[in-house]
C-alpha cells in the first residue's frame, strides 16, 4: 500500500487543515484509519488518565441511523468515516492502570502512586471537574486525530450540532461516557471555503490583560 503521509512540516499542515463538508465517495483503508487513531491516542491528558474513547461509524447503514441524529448534514454519508469523540466522566479508575505500570517499571515509588490516584479520585469527587476534564482533554485528542488526518491526505470537518440525547441511545453509549464532537474524515469533493482568522494583535496580550 502507498504511504499517502505528507512531507510537510506540522505547522504547514495546521495552516492547510480546513473544515471540509463536502466529500467524494472513497473507501479508507483500515490501515490509515489505525495510523490516524494511533496518532490520535498520542494526544497529551491531565495525568496521562486518557479520559477518551472514540466510536468509528463506517457502514452504510451505521451512518444513516446517524444522519438524523446529526440534523441531516450530508458529509454524515458522503465521508469515509465519522468518528464520535466521547469524554470519560470516570476517567479517575484509569489511574490504577497507568500509575500501576509507571510503578512496575521503576519511575514511581508505591508510595507516591498512593498519594497520586489519591488526589485524582478526590478531584474526580466533583462532577463537573470531571465533565471539565473529559471535555477538555478530548478535544486535544480530537484536534490531534484533525491534524493526523490532513497529513494522511483526509480533510475533516468537527460537528457539535447533533442531538447527544439521540446519539448515546441509538449507539448504546455506556452511561459514563459523554459526546463531545463528530468528525467527518474523508476525501473533499470541494475545497473549503476561506475563514477569516483574526490577527494576533486582537487575540494575543502579553504578560496581563
């Protein structure tokens, strides 16, 4: 298979991504769809929890059980693949598992561990740190699978208008785990059109406002 990845720099990718909603009918190999997943889960967390999980709906039929849900927007169907990025609300019972393994390997005494997934299960006692965390830190995750897509030679475009009542039913997503976005992947049919982009001087202050 091709390697269809760019020789272009990061932050020539970032000026090139795009929202795409129009695409061209084209069937993604899984084997770039895991590169673009495996780039995705690189992604950085508050204490490494990865408070992620990301639903992949590819089938013909998949997608038009989502088509309503998403209010009818086209590139539901015409992409390759959209991918629901959900946010773990109990992403704190990870912690065992990833300090565990820091301790296991000679980082991190037991000890300290203790103090840690102490303090993460004593912040996970309040909800709406928990939603904070699980919004915030998947969408680092989803702006990385953006970025891991373009440099595949996909275009994306992120939707936050869906109805995520209707989606977590049809989907049967677990009760812990909250819709963040979707995100259309696929080949563009048309290109984007320009967005304005406000200079740094209206949004850059240094040192206090």
């Amino acid at each position: 298979m091709a390697n269809t990845t760019t020789n272009k720099s990061a932050i020539d990718i970032m000026k090139e991504r795009h929202s795409v909603r129009k695409y061209t009918k084209y069937d993604m190999p899984q084997q770039d769809l895991n590169e673009i997943l495996e780039a995705t889960i690189t992604a950085p967390s508050s204490w490494n929890l990865q408070p992620w999980k990301f639903l992949v709906i590819q089938s013909d039929s998949q997608k038009e059980k989502l088509l309503p849900i998403a209010y009818n927007q086209q590139q539901i169907v015409d992409s390759c693949v959209t991918i629901a990025i959900l946010g773990d609300l109990e992403a704190h019972l990870n912690a065992e598992k990833v300090y565990g393994e820091v301790v296991s390997k000679g980082f991190m005494k037991p000890e300290v561990k203790d103090i840690l997934t102490g303090q993460i299960n004593a912040a996970y006692n309040n909800d709406q740190f928990a939603r904070d965390e699980a919004i915030m830190n998947s969408s680092l995750a989803a702006m990385q699978l953006m970025l891991a897509a373009k440099d595949k030679g996909y275009d994306t475009v992120p939707m936050g208008g869906f109805d995520r009542i209707a989606f977590k039913q049809e989907f049967q997503v677990p009760e812990r785990l909250v819709p963040i976005m979707l995100i259309s992947v696929g080949k563009a049919a048309a290109a984007a059109h320009g967005t304005l982009r406000f200079p740094l001087d209206d949004v850059v202050t240094y040192e206090t406002f």
